[in-house]
C-alpha cells in the first residue's frame, strides 16, 4: 500500500519551506501529490524536485576548489548542513554570496566550485590574508613561481636547514612592510609559513608580528599549482576587502546569502588562539555583530551565523533555527 507524507513531514525532509512545498504540489512537480480537505499528501517516496531556480546558477562542469590555507575555525564539517541553504533559500533565489569574515573560506570554495553566483564579496581584517587573495586574483603565476621556489629549496632539507630557512622567512615576513611592490613577496611567505608552521595557525603577538614556530610535516605541499590556478580564475568575479565586517552593508540586499564566522569568544585573557590579529574577539564585539545582524536583517538578507558553540543559527529563512 501507498503511503504518504504531510506538507510539513515533506518540507523537513526535503528542507524546504512548507509553503515551498505546497506550491510545488500546485504547479504538479510531485507526482502523486493530492489535496485532501485542504492539506497536501506527497507518496512517501517522492523525491524532491529538482528546483529550476538552483539549477540555473549550478555551474555546468564543477571543478574542486579548495582553500589555499589552513584556519582556524575553517575545518569545514557544516559545509553539508550549509549547502542545504544554497543557493535556493526555498522562497526566491539568492543571487548574491556574502562572507565578511572570510579566514580560509571553506564555504566559500565550495560555493564556488559548485555555483554561479552573480555577485560575490568577501571581506577580512587580517592583511596578510586579503593580500593572499588579491594576489592569487591579480598575478598568480608570480604567486606560484616564488613559492615553487620555496618549495624547491625546502623540501629537500634535513630538519637543521628546514628550521633555519623556517624562521629567516617567519623574520622576513614579519619586517616586510606590504605594499604593491612587494604583495607577491608577501603572499609567497604568508602561504609558506601557513603550510609548514605548527598546525597551520596564525597568531601575532601584540606587535603584530607571527610567532607561530615550525610544525613537524615530512612533505608539505607548499605550492598545489593547479588549485591556485583554479582558485584563481574564480576569484575574478569576486570582490575582496580588507577590513570590518560591517563594510559588507551597502552589498547585502535581499537576494544576497550572508555567511558569518566570527573568531570564537577567547575563554580567558592568554587563550591565544582565538587572536587572529592583535584584537580579540570579546564580548563588546559580539555585542557590535549582533547589532549589525539587526540591521542587514532589515534588508530580507539570508544570513548564517556560526556561533561560538558551533551551532548555526539562521535569519531571514521560513524555517529558522
Ligand atoms: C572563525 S574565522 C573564519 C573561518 C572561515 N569560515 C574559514 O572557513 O576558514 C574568523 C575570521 O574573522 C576575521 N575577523 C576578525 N574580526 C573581524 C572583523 N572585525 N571584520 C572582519 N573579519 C574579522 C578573522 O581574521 C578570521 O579570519
């Protein structure tokens, strides 16, 4: 025997909105969907229509993106309970991608592996790390021709002359004052001291300069050529920023996706890891994002935010969380 699902049993399973749901029923797009009184029943085994909406921005030949940096807080295990929100927020399509707070954008990759999204922006405070990425959009054979550099000269060392050259580059990195002349110099050293320091962290003392020591990795892929170039034809259509997160307002409109992922509240004065830059990210600046997610909600935005204790918490969605 047949057996059948409500609107709202349907709306969970397919996690959309039960009025996506019904109008779904009413164009037809279920079959075997009936009206009973006034309530829709769906076959149990229905499958979820395909939207023609996400469909017209799913990129036709997907390529895998990944981030070109290890960080913190980019591990990447909500990408599958985000990705149920993109790009069809079950309402209208989004057709703008928002995340202020980028770090190594684990979302972000994965959004533009798979998506075409008309408009993306993304924005940081740390300057080292939005150098990166301006680089890898605007010269990323210079990018890949000095870390293979790198690359060349590190790897085959024995642990004596890898801690040697570790720290002359850390010391480089650390007086190199950014400016266009040297951005490529400075991206090759960021990336290099990310992918081989201890568990790619990033941390500053209070002058501002990296401090984190060597890591112990036998063979790190300094330079991963091909996902640089990737990365980089994508990052063309992306609009990068260095600063506030609130800089991301004048964007976000009622088609944009908002994603944010702020640095987790440090749990005492020395817990040093939440320190990106020289600020941490304390309980006034919690207090600063909430209100600014009051006012971007004002403009019928999705927004995502990713709160300290890792659970996700969701504006502007029929189905909030
Ligand atoms: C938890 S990390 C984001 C991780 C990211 N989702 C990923 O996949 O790697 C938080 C980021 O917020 C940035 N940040 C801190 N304060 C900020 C501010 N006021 N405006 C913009 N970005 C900020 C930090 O530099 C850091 O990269």
């Amino acid at each position: 025997m047949l057996s059948y699902m409500s609107a709202k049993e349907a709306a969970e399973k397919w996690n959309i909105s039960q009025r996506r749901v019904a109008i779904l029923c009413g164009e037809k797009r279920i079959d075997g969907a009936m009206m009973v009184g006034n309530m829709w029943i769906i076959p149990s085994s229905a499958e979820k229509p395909v939207d023609k909406r996400t469909v017209r921005y799913e990129k036709e030949h997907q390529i895998v993106l990944k981030p070109f940096v290890k960080w913190v807080g980019g591990k990447g295990q909500l990408i599958d309970e985000l990705e149920k929100m993109l790009p069809d927020s079950g309402e209208k399509t989004l057709t703008k991608y928002c995340e202020p707070m980028v770090g190594g954008g684990a979302l972000l990759f994965n959004v533009l592996s798979k998506y075409d999204f008309a408009e993306l922006y993304i924005s940081d405070i740390n300057p080292e790390l939005i150098n990166a990425y301006n680089v890898i959009k605007t010269d990323v054979a210079g990018l890949i021709s000095r870390l293979q550099e790198m690359q060349m000269v590190f790897l085959p060392m024995d642990d004596n002359g890898r801690k040697f050259y570790y720290y002359s580059v850390r010391d480089k990195f650390n007086s190199v004052v950014l400016t266009e002349a040297t951005a490529v110099e400075k991206a090759a050293y960021f990336i290099f001291l990310n992918k081989t320091c201890f568990n790619g962290l990033y941390r500053v003392n209070r002058k501002g300069q990296f401090n984190v020591p060597m890591g112990a990795y036998k063979n790190p892929t300094i330079c991963d050529e091909e996902n640089l170039l990737n990365i980089s034809k994508v990052l063309q259509n992306v609009t990068i920023v260095c600063g506030d997160y609130s800089l991301a307002k004048s964007f976000i409109d009622k088609e944009t996706f908002v994603y944010l992922d702020p640095p987790y509240r440090p749990i005492s004065e020395t817990s040093a890891f939440t320190s990106y830059n020289a600020d941490a990210f304390d309980d006034a600046e919690q207090i600063r994002l909430s209100k600014f997610i009051d006012e971007i909600n004002t403009t019928g935005a999705k927004i995502v935010l990713r709160r300290f204790d890792k659970e996700l918490k969701t504006y502007g969605f029929t189905n909030e969380f």
